[in-house]
C-alpha cells in the first residue's frame, strides 16, 4: 500500500528502495516462521524469482523512466486486482516455478513482487506461506539489488532513505500485531487493495499527465 503513496511523492525511489525495505522484515520472518518453510516450493519459486529478475534488467535498461513509471503504477494495479479475485487452484512445480518468474519481474521493476507467490500458496497454512515467501525473497533480492544498481536505478540516496525509514517500518510491524485483533480482516483487506489500486492508477496518469 505505501508503494503507490512513495510513487506520487517521489517517483525515483520505487522500485529500489522498497527492494532495499524488504530485508529488515524478510530476516525477521524467516528467523520467526524457519519450521514452516516449504523448502520444495523454496527452490522451484527461486528459479523462477532469478529468470524473472533477468528480464526486469533487461525493461529497466530498454524503457524510459515515463514508461517505468506507467509500468510501475500498472503492476500495482494488476497486483491488487490478483489479490482481490485471489482464484482457488493448486500450483505443481511448474507453476510455483512460472510463478516466481512473474514476482522476480514484478518484484524488480515495481517492488510489488509477493502477489504473484502468494496465489501459488493461497491453501497452504499461514505460517508456511509467511516462511518460503520470506525466505524466496530473502534469497533472491540481491540479484534485484544487483539489477536495479545495474540498470542505474538503484543510488546510495535510496540506501540512505531505506536506512532512515526502517525505524518507522518496524514501528509498523508492532503496531499491526495490535490493530490486527481489533479490526476486521476482510474489511481491512479491502480497504488496503482499495487504496492500493487507486494509488497506481493516480501514478499512472501523473507520469501519462
């Protein structure tokens, strides 16, 4: 939800910083939920996470930062429409693999990377789901880094800028496991995709504007 907020006030810090964002929590996940990962699923999704960021250097480097932009607010968009209609099937191995291919895209060009994971683990238990998502992340983000550096789309401004606001994402953290056992689960799941898919839109007309 704060990815399309970012992108309205300071479009040059996605998709990097929020690659760089995602450390503080994926570490923590992993170390919290470590018995529940499913590490089949693990290595197929990292394959597919590593394709996926192979092709996202190759749109960083060939489109121009408007068309990034466009890009950006629009796999926003398509990843808050992929959790609202969240369509039942159970993934094999090719597609946890194919899956982490388009969240290895998605993740690198947008950082909007964990809704294409999560359909392929939509059945399986809570804590599993937070574990091999966490941990597929954790595994693969520096060859994004490494992408993102590359394509000249990641400066030591956005490392100094995540630095600054992992205090707050941690607040964050503690003050959800509060919230979550007053608010209603469905209520807050359709306000946050709510305000997420309107957010890529409003950045898709200011880079189109």
């Amino acid at each position: 939800i704060s990815a399309p907020v970012v992108g309205l006030i300071e479009p040059r810090a996605l998709p990097a910083l929020f690659v760089l964002l995602g450390f503080p929590i994926e570490i923590w996940m992993v170390l919290r939920e470590s018995a529940a990962l499913d590490v089949p699923g693990f290595i197929q999704m990292i394959g597919g996470r590593v394709i996926g960021t192979v092709a996202a250097f190759v749109v960083l480097v060939l489109v121009s930062p408007q068309l990034l932009t466009v890009l950006i607010g629009s796999a926003i968009v398509i990843a808050a429409v992929l959790i609202w209609r969240m369509v039942e099937f159970r993934p094999g191995a090719a597609a946890k693999m194919v899956a982490g291919g388009v969240s290895g895209l998605m993740g690198t060009v947008a950082a909007v990377g964990g809704p294409a994971l999560a359909l392929a683990y939509q059945n399986r238990g809570a804590a599993e789901l937070r574990a091999t998502l966490a941990a597929t992340f954790l595994a693969t983000d520096l060859f994004a880094v490494a992408a993102l550096a590359g394509s000249g789309f990641l400066h030591w401004w956005h490392v100094q800028l995540a630095f600054m606001m992992v205090p707050a994402q941690l607040l964050g953290v503690g003050l959800s496991d509060v919230f979550i056992r007053r608010l209603d689960a469905g209520t807050v799941r359709s306000g946050v995709l709510l305000v997420a898919a309107a957010g890529g839109i409003a950045v898709v007309v200011k880079a189109i504007v």
